[in-house]
C-alpha cells in the first residue's frame, strides 16, 4: 500500500477527469479546476503589497 492510502486509510477507487490549469505568463497568478469538486488559484504578492500588509 503506497504512503497516500496509509494516511487516508481505505480507498475505494479512483477515477480520471480533467484538469484545467492556468498559469500567467508573467507568473503573476494561477488557477486550477477539477470541474465539479475543486477551484484553487492564486495571486502574488509584490514586494509593494507586502509591505502594505505587515
């Protein structure tokens, strides 16, 4: 059994579905989907906006 399936304990299949991704060209932000289960992206910081945050 693989180090993933000891962790999440019994696993009970596994399926393929597609994943879209984005990546900016300027590597300024990113974006995922799994249609239907999960969205993730996200946005960098500059050092301006950092700044203004702390």
């Amino acid at each position: 059994m693989g180090i993933f399936a000891e962790l999440a304990g019994q696993v009970r299949g596994g399926e393929f579905v597609p994943i879209e991704f984005d990546l900016a060209d300027d590597l300024a932000h990113w974006r995922a989907e799994i249609r239907g289960k999960v969205k993730a992206f996200a946005d960098n910081l500059s050092a301006r906006d950092a700044f203004r945050w702390a």
